[in-house]
C-alpha cells in the first residue's frame, strides 16, 4: 500500500521556495537536509496521481495541482506579488474555481478550491 507520494522539483536553490510555497500557501518546512527540503502540512492528506492529456479547457497540462481553501485569496497573493498568472481565475463547469500561475521553478501550477 502506498503511503505517500511526493513531488520532487530540481533547483539550485532551495530559498527560492520560500515566498511561493511557503509565505502565499503557508506550507510548512516538514524536513530540511541542506539539500532538500520538504514542504507540506502535519494533516493526513490525500494520495492521488492524475494523468491528462490536456488541463481542461484546452489548457496546457499542469504539473501540480494544488487545492486551497480561498482561492481568490490566493490568486490575489499571487498577482500582487508578481508571480506569472497563465490562466485567470475561472468557475470551471465541472465544479471548480482555478488559476494558474508558474512558481519560482517554471512549473505550471493548477491553483484550485471546490465550489
């Protein structure tokens, strides 16, 4: 049985996490080596993959998604703090309000909440 399924994101410097994952989606630092530091909150979270050909709406296929509470609090965080917004936020039809932004990284993250 899977316990746990953790993205792993290559950098050459791991401060660059800090303001976007940390600071705008408030995850805390569950682990720290010095060369690798992980991310993520106490809570007992979900494991799940997904495989797409595309990210709805004819929309690039992102590479995390990430589910919030308040995603128009987080969408503001994010615009106003400079990060590259790719796909403004939408009530989607099959029942979620999302955005995407690239993080520090270049990678495409879905931002979403359930309506």
């Amino acid at each position: 049985m899977v316990k746990r399924i953790v993205a792993n994101i290559k950098t050459d410097d791991l401060s660059r996490a800090r303001q976007f994952y940390q600071d705008i989606l408030e995850l805390d630092v569950l682990m720290d080596h010095g060369w690798i530091k992980t991310l993520g909150n106490d809570e007992e979270a979900q494991i799940q993959v997904s495989f797409a050909t595309q990210g709805g709406n004819d929309t690039e296929v992102p590479d995390l998604s990430i589910e919030v509470d308040n995603v128009d609090e987080v969408y503001d965080k994010m615009k106003n703090t400079g990060f590259e917004i790719t796909y403004e936020l939408t009530n989607e039809d099959w029942g979620v309000r999302r955005f995407f932004v690239k993080d520090p990284f270049e990678k495409l993250i879905n931002i979403l909440s359930h309506q």
